[in-house]
C-alpha cells in the first residue's frame, strides 16, 4: 500500500495546477473486497492533498463503496464496472451484486425494473447495464441527501452491514480519528443515532472525550456518584436521585453512557443530549463505554468512584463522604460548556465579574450570560454550545494569546468585517489549526485587533488552502477600538 509515498506523492500533485486531484492504483483492492486497504490508501493521500481541491477516485463504480468513499473525501468517481457487470449477468444495488438469473422479483424502482420483466432484465445486457447505472445514480443521490442532512456517517455504516469486508473497512476508521476529527463540524443537526459498536468511535465522540479529558475540571467533591446510561436528557430523569444525595453526600454526579463518560453539567451538550440508543446494546460496545470511562475517571481527581445501585449506595455515600453539597447547576454548566468549547481557562475569562442570567420562559434554561452586564455568551438550544458575542470576545482575546480562536484576515478586509460582512477564504492570512467547523472563531486585524465574532464553515486548514468560499460567517462586528498590543 506505501501510504508514505501515496501522501508524498499527493503533496507534490497539490503543487501542481491541477483543478482535480486523482486517486488510483484501487480497483484491485475494490475488486478482491478489500475495503480496509481502500481506506487506508484514501487516507494516505488525502493527508497530502491539498484539501481546497476535489479528489476523483478512479474505478469505484459500485453503490456499495460511495457512501464510504465519500464520508473519506472523494467527490468523483468514475467506473465502466456498470457495463461489466451487466456482460457478467449481474445487477447492482445499493446492498450488494446478484446474478441477474437468480432475482425473481426485484425491488428496485427504477424505469428498468418498472417496465420488464425479470426474465427479459436477465437476458437482456443493455438492460441490465441501464439497470446498473440507474442504482449508481441512486446511490449517489442517497449519499447527497445524507450529506444535507448529516447523516453521512450513519449511511456508511448502514451500508457496512451489507458486507463483513466493508464493516471491517468502517471499524477501521476508528484507528484514523485524529486526522478525520479535523472536518468534522462541531454539531451536526438532529439526532446522533446507535447503528452498531463502531457509532462510538466516530470522530465527534473521539473528539469529546479528547475534550472532557483536557479541558473539563472536576468541581471540588469527595467523590463520584455514577449512574448507567437511560433516558436522556440524564438531568432531568436523575434529578430527584441527584438531589437527595447531593443532601447528604460530598459528591460529584457522571452518567456512564454508551458513548463514554458524561459529566452531569454536559449532558446538554450536542451529541449527548440528542442521542438515539437502544435499550440493549452490543457487548463491544459496553466493553468500549467501559474503557472509555475507566480512561476518563483515572484522570479526573476523585478519590473514589462509586455505581448507583439505590438507596444501599446512599447509605455507602454517607459514610465515604459525608457533609452534603449545595450545587449551583447554572453557573456549573455554563463554566464547563465554556471550557469545553473553547479550551481551559475560558470559564474564568468569560465569567469574571458579576454573573446574571437571561432564562427562557418555556424551557427555564439558562439562555444569555452576562458578566458586569455585558452580554458575553448565548447558550444555543440546539446543541447546548455557546454562541460567542462581542463583549465575551474580547475577554478571550486577552486571555488567550495568538493564534487561539483567532482567524487573521487582510488588513483591507478588516472595515467590511466591522460592519458584519462574512469572511471569505482568500482574505484570510493565518488561522488557528485547531478551528473546526461550526467553531466560534475571533476575526482579527495582522496587528491582532478584534474586528468580528464568526463562526467558522471550515477548519483551519481549509481556510488557508481555499482560495474561494465563505471560512466563517461573521455574527457581530466589533468597532474600531485601541490597537491591541503585539504579543
């Protein structure tokens, strides 16, 4: 496979001009079913591609490979395998290939399948090509329709299941996070649905956990109250249990989840509030939870962890930690959803002052911060992130120094951003690697004059290798104020 010289050879083709960049070299691996090996090939070259550019990947031609191709960063695809395999008698659908004498009713909808009958399909080889490249075409609007709705990654490992090859292929995904957390969007929209043990691998929950590990800080407590994964949202279903304890023992409160450990002051925070799993999951994936908790609570600071098993764990809880908790939840959720999202040391920046709050009516949740009166954040319903305004802005640009959540921008473009106007790619100079799509992003001056409040469509690289399209788009221009001075 040599995937250090597939990535090689992808940075020296980046450097030419090139409007698309080609993967090749695959069809033996397509044709033998060795899905695994696609990927890590895939991978390989996309780490040396320049990401501005769409990538075709030569000889993928069945419906059964877009939805994975796709989810790595292939955009084109071409194939003759349509015409083959109607000469070879078979047809194509979106599970699988069967021998076109064996189907005695098919289940596709498409003009070929509607309008013959089987056996003229079957000894018919235009038909059969007609039929192919009708379920090619549907596959790929069916990955289209996934990308709108974001559900990319639940469509390959659906189509996973179709074959052990191709669910090998998507398991191996998991050992590739850390470059494929770079594109994911920090909240997708709706709900994060089970599909198999492999969904708690994906990358915005490997990204979670990476979070809750470096950035979370335990509140002050003589121990941990753990609770089995349930009904979501957890603070809310465990809110009696939570506060009879909280009365009678010095503990702090996490939900062992299928997808890893859930702090109680971030269930609300997207994907583990809008999450569909089923009542009894696979044993990899409770053996996974498991490990992921254990990684997560070695490191957290409790002197002991104890499971909720009823009122015998209260009468244990008084005797390992006497003395009761007066928990604030508001003000415990706000510091940790800012230091999650925007890394350690943002809570004291953002919330330094006199803390109010703007609560909804209908929800009786916390909706806008302020500290000392100044509106700093917005708590968003629909993935319980913070929607940064300009006054909180400003707190963590001193906080934070260069290039920490900054996007810097040309100087000409620094009035039109003032006034609200979006930022575009190719006016972008230098950005924080560690932006990733959906971020909330500070836009500065070259001097590092905050000028806007955006939020980011692209990660970090991407702004930089894009040299058209919107990188963020801007919620608030902050007005000219005292030049900020060089760090």
């Amino acid at each position: 496979l040599h995937p250090d010289l597939r990535e090689r050879c992808a940075r020296s083709v980046s450097s030419l001009d090139v409007a698309v960049c080609a993967i090749g070299g695959v069809v033996p691996l397509l044709e033998t079913y060795r899905f695994r090996d696609l990927v890590r090939v895939i991978i390989a070259s996309k780490k040396g591609l320049d990401p501005s550019k769409p990538v075709h990947l030569f000889g993928a031609g069945h419906p059964l490979v877009f939805p994975l191709a796709t989810l790595l960063g292939c955009d084109l695809f071409d194939s003759a395998s349509y015409a083959k395999y109607a000469r070879d008698g078979r047809m194509l659908f979106a599970d699988g290939t069967r021998r076109a004498a064996d189907v005695r009713e098919s289940s596709c909808l498409c003009p070929v399948c509607t309008a013959h009958p089987m056996e003229k399909i079957a000894a018919e080889e235009t038909l059969l090509a007609e039929h192919n490249l009708h379920a090619c075409f549907g596959a790929i609007r069916e990955v289209r329709q996934a990308i709108a709705e974001g559900d990319l990654w639940g469509l390959a490992e659906r189509r996973a299941r179709a074959h052990p090859a191709l669910l090998d292929a998507v398991r191996e995904l998991r050992r590739h996070n850390e470059f494929l957390e770079e594109f994911e969007p920090v909240s997708r929209p709706g709900a994060l649905t089970y599909v198999g043990a492999e969904t708690a691998h994906r990358p915005i929950l490997h990204r979670f956990r990476r979070r809750l590990r470096e950035r979370y800080s335990a509140p002050p407590a003589k121990g941990l109250l753990v609770f089995p994964e349930g009904g979501r949202p957890f603070g809310e279903r465990l809110a009696a249990v939570v506060d009879q304890v909280a009365r009678v023992a010095d503990v702090h409160f996490a939900v062992k989840s299928v997808w890893g450990p859930v702090p109680l002051e971030l269930d609300q925070v997207w994907p583990m509030c809008q999450t569909i799993v089923p009542e009894a999951t696979d044993l990899e994936a409770l053996e996974a939870a498991e490990v992921f908790f254990r990684d997560w609570a070695a490191g957290a600071g409790f002197p002991f962890g104890i499971l909720w098993e009823g009122e015998a764990t209260l009468d244990d809880l008084r005797a390992r930690a006497p003395g009761g908790r007066a928990i604030d939840w508001n003000a415990l959720r706000i510091r940790a959803t800012a230091d999650f999202q925007f890394g350690r040391g943002a809570a004291d920046a953002l919330f330094a002052g006199a803390i109010s709050y703007v609560i909804s009516k209908n929800t009786g949740k916390v909706r806008n911060v302020l500290a000392d009166g100044e509106h700093v954040v917005s708590l968003r319903a629909a993935d319980g992130l913070f929607s940064l305004k300009a006054a909180g802005a400003r707190r963590l640009a001193k906080a934070f120094p260069p290039p920490r959540l900054r996007i810097v921008v040309e100087e000409d473009t620094v009035p039109f951003h003032r006034e609200g106007k979006n930022v575009f790619a190719k006016f972008v100079r230098e950005a924080d690697p560690d932006i990733r799509p959906g971020d909330e992003a500070l836009v500065v001056s070259p001097e590092d004059e905050l000028c806007a409040v955006a939020r980011a469509t692209m990660n970090g690289r991407e702004m930089l290798a894009f040299k058209r399209g919107v990188a963020a788009h801007v919620r608030e221009g902050v007005p000219h104020g005292p030049t900020a001075p060089r760090r």
